[in-house]
C-alpha cells in the first residue's frame, strides 16, 4: 500500500454531514492498491476511547488513478470519532488517523489523532436547494430569442439573417412572454435570461445602469409581466448577474476618465497611473475586452452598490435568483455578503456560478452558491460522444473523478449543459450526426444534475464560435427538425416524471458499453450507451424500455442508447 496515496481529511469534501444526523465519510487510495478491506473504526467523540464499532466501507468508484471508499452513518449523537482499518492482502493491519499511517493504534489515546466530527450545526448543512429539486432549465440569449413587434431603431439586421458580433436583432422580453406556451411544451420549468440591464452590445455583458432594464429588450413592465406570468406556470427565472465588470460609458468610469485620481471613484477600478488613458488601456479588464473595465470588487462601496442592485431585482421583480458571470474571479467575502443579503428578502434565492473549473472552494462550505455551470460534465461528453476522443472506460472514469470533487449535495445542484452562449452548439460539435446528438441528451437529462437546454437547440439550431451560436431561433416550423424536438421533449417528459434528480447514482462499463444508473429502494432506471462501431447484444428482461435509440432485437447498434426502467418494489 502506498501511505502516500491515501486521502482524507476530516470536516471537507471526505467528511460531511447529510443531515442533523448522519455523515458521509470517505476514504480515497491508489487505484488497485493491496487493499482487500477498509473499516471504520468509530463512536461517539467522548466515547472513542472506551471501545470501538466496526463497519466496512464499500469501494463505490474508481477512476485512472483512485478507489473510492464510502459510508454513511446514522449518529446517535453530533460529535464522532473515526479511525481507518485497512487490511492488505498479505494480511497485515494498517492504521489510518490524522497522524498518517501506523502499524497498530491505542484507542485510549485516541482523543489526540483520530478524525473528527467535531459538532454538527444545523446551520452548517449543505442541502439541495427545493428551488432547483426536479428543475428542467432553458436558456434564452434574449436578443435572438422573439423578435415580436419590436420597432427598436437600434436593430440592424433583419431576423434570421447571418449574424456579427455587433448584430442587434431586436428579441424582448415580451418576444419570451408570448413564447411561453412554447417553451413550457419542452417539459421546462426554469429559465436563465442573458443580461438584461442597460448596455450597448447586444449581449449587454457592458453593464451601463443596473438599476435599468435594457431599452432594446423592453420596461419594468415587460420584466414584471414575464417574471408574473412564469411565476404563475410554477416555473423559476434567473437572470445574469455580471459584476466582474462594467461599460466604459458606466457613470463611475466615466467619472474617473474626467477626474482621474481625483475622482471619488477612482478606487472602483484597477488603473496603473492617475488618469485612464483609453489607447493603452491602462486599467484591469476582463480578459483582453478593454471596453470592459474591471471593478474592485474588494472595495466594499463597490460591494456595497452591486449588491443594491441585486436586491432591486429581487425585491421590485420577485425573480428567484441569478447566474454570476466570470463568479471565481470575484472575492469570496463579496459573494457570502451577496446571499446573506439576497437570503434576507427570499431564503431561497439560488446563486448558480460561470465557474468553469473545479469550483470546491464556492461550493462545498455551502455559504456563496447552490450551483455552478457545470462546464466539466459539457467537456466529458463533448471528448466521449462528439469527439470520441476517449472511450466508455475514460468516460466513467472523468465522471467518477468530477463527482468526487464535491459533497453529494452539491451534485444533484449543478447546472449540466452541452450548448451555451459561450460554447459552439452541441449539434455542430457532433458535425450534425443525430445520433450522436441524441445520446449526448440522453446523458444530460438522466445524469445527477439539473440539465440546461440551450434556445433553439431542440429544432436543430446549428452555429460553432461566437457569433454563430447566438443565432436568431426560426419560427418557421417547416426548418424544424422535429426528429430532434420529439427526442428532447420525451427525454424532459421522463426527467420529470421519474423525478430522476432525486435518486442515487452509479457509473459502469461493460466492455464497449457505458452504463448509468438512478435508482432508490423502489425503482433503477438504466441508461446503457454503445459509442462504438460493434453491434452489442443487451437482453431487456424485467426491464421496461422508456426510450430508445438504434436499439433493435436486443441488439445495441453502432452509435445507440436504450433507457429502461425496473421497479423493484
């Protein structure tokens, strides 16, 4: 056994509590290791050194390079005590504790090393947020989404017509509004609304006036009449936060351009010298936009009127949340005052991050957001269905690895997507192959997480790089493709009502065959996927088929998917 490998660490993402009482604890070693057992030697904390229980870890997962051990405990008490139990295969014992590794372990003397529980606090636990329990979310790039009668002077080209980064096609709130039959016939019940403050681009990522919806898109009024009528549909509606940066044309700024150092806004931003200099953009931004100057977000009046401004939003427009653009280049003090804030007005506000990376550190104390855009999982599929980079095995593997570096919780509250506003479509990225693009969706909508449907990608929108992937969405049905719709709508239906985001989850390989399981006490759906060129035999026995793909005479064919469903009581 290398003792180097072994992982854990009391109180973080290897040991947590679940509820008031109980705990999820794991264990993590090299993949393959000598290991033929490992126990958990517990009690309650003040207990610990009287005697000891003994229950055996199950190694759940593995993936490349680890094994992952997991248990849960029901507790007694708050307070617990643990130590690691390995047995190798030459029959030897090993000890694992906060000191490391040891050959033997005196429980008297427990209180000194052994890991901890130290107390749990209900304020403490990390829950799946209700807001989001059983949500399908569509997102809405709201220049391109409706135009409807929009006499906006603004607007440059005419709709459906080939798009530039500068292409203002007039889609409102109100266009969302009479579109609502529509989008609630895809079985969503949430929306996530690009920018729709006050800005110059059509993206409106240029912030002007927070306190101002977007003339282009509409009034307080349009906002009102969407977030009331969705509201009233029992859907949710989140906007986009973007707090990292402004507009150059924003007052603060243009307050320093004139004042320099002496402005009372100069602090605001991060400007080497005293005065702007806009030809050599001598002032943080985001990226290279240098129309996009960055706020100080550690300054606390910049806290101060950002978080005003969400509140607005909240409290005047009853909206339930917001996505936070470029969210893990912004403080962590910023964004636990922005919930506790938010929290004050709707306990259940959700917070959903652009965190494109591992995102522990937002997500795993529970106290900045519920959710992140979970561009992992986007990556995962892209490399094993459109690319077919890796194989079934690597792609279990990558899952098994991003599950693993968050608590339980939290994964049943990440955003799963495979198209956005800053990605090519899905589609395109499959070279419009619809089976793949069938299989990619059946993923999205059965895997732990909460899936996200892009605009326009349930009819066969096409578009890679920006612009093309922020195309206007054709209402003439007859450039539907309605094979595509059919397939997204039934695996949405199926979402909703095997309320698959609230089971359990567990990830295999049968050779060529990924295999995916949801499952509690009373039912296992199953979702087996051939990425290969070989026909696969796979026998439904007590199994009900749910949905299908190139699956015929119990033979999985080249580039397929069958979904099927077993009750077990």
């Amino acid at each position: 056994m290398e003792n180097s490998s072994l992982r854990h660490i009391a109180d973080s993402l290897y040991s947590f509590a679940l509820s008031i009482n109980e705990v999820e604890i794991r264990l993590i070693t090299k993949k393959d290791d000598d290991i033929v057992k490992v126990e958990l030697m517990y009690n309650e904390k003040y207990k610990f050194h009287k005697f000891v229980n003994f229950l055996e870890m199950k190694k759940v997962a593995s993936d490349d390079s680890k094994d992952y051990y997991v248990i849960r405990l029901k507790l007694t008490d708050k307070r617990l005590a643990y130590v690691f139990k390995i047995t190798l295969k030459d029959g030897s014992i090993k000890y694992f504790s906060e000191f490391g590794v040891s050959d033997s372990y005196d429980i008297k003397q427990g209180q000194f090393n052994f890991f901890q529980v130290s107390y749990i606090n209900k304020n403490d636990l990390i829950k799946v947020s209700p807001v989001l329990a059983n949500r399908r979310f569509y997102q809405i790039f709201v220049d391109r989404f409706n135009k409807e009668d929009n006499l906006n002077p603004r607007i440059n080209i005419r709709w459906g017509e080939d798009i530039t980064s500068s292409s203002i096609a007039g889609g409102t709130l109100k266009g969302i509004l009479d579109k609502l039959d529509y989008i609630e016939s895809l079985n969503v019940n949430a929306l996530y609304l690009t920018p729709i403050c006050e800005a110059e681009t059509n993206h409106k990522y240029d912030t002007i006036d927070y306190f101002k919806v977007a003339s282009d898109f509409g009034s307080d009024i349009d906002l009102k009449n969407l977030v009331d009528e969705v509201h009233k549909r029992k859907m949710i509606i989140l906007l986009d936060g973007v707090y990292n940066h402004v507009s150059t044309h924003f007052f603060a700024f243009e307050d320093v351009k004139k004042y320099g150092k002496k402005s009372k806004y100069y602090d605001w931003f991060y400007i080497d010298g005293d005065e702007v200099d806009m030809k050599k953009g001598n002032y943080e931004s985001f990226g290279t936009a240098k129309f996009l100057p960055r706020l100080n977000l550690n300054n606390l009046e910049v806290q101060d009127y950002l978080i005003e401004a969400a509140k607005h939003y909240v409290i005047n427009f009853n909206i339930d949340g917001y996505r936070l653009d470029v969210s893990d280049e912004i403080p962590h003090s910023f964004w636990i005052r922005l919930r506790n804030e938010l929290n004050k007005i709707n306990a259940n506000i959700v917070l959903l991050g652009e965190n494109w990376h591992d995102a522990h550190a937002f997500l795993n104390d529970g106290f900045e957001f519920d959710s992140i855009m979970n561009y992992a999982f986007t990556r995962d599929v892209l490399d094993y269905v459109a690319y077919e980079r890796i194989d079934a095995i690597k792609f279990k593997n990558r899952l098994v690895s991003n599950y693993f570096r968050y608590k339980t919780p939290i994964n049943y509250n990440l955003l799963n997507l495979l198209s956005s506003h800053d990605i090519p479509r899905f589609y395109s990225e499959c070279k419009e192959d619809i089976d793949k693009l069938f299989i990619g969706y059946a993923l999205l909508y059965t895997y732990i997480g909460v899936p996200c449907l892009y605009y326009g990608d349930e009819i066969g929108l096409t578009g890679l790089a920006d612009p093309n992937n922020r195309k206007c969405f054709d209402w003439d049905e007859s450039q539907w493709n309605f094979d595509i719709l059919k397939m997204i709508k039934a695996l949405a239906k199926i979402h909703e009502e095997q309320n698959i985001n609230s089971l359990g989850i567990s990830v295999d390989c049968d050779k060529n065959l990924f295999i995916l399981k949801r499952f509690d006490e009373e039912k296992e759906i199953k979702l087996i996927i051939n990425m290969s060129k070989d026909v696969s035999a796979y026998q439904i026995d007590d199994e009900k088929i749910l949905l299908s793909h190139n699956y015929k005479e119990d033979k999985l064919l080249a580039k397929s998917f069958v979904l099927t469903l077993n009750k077990l009581k």
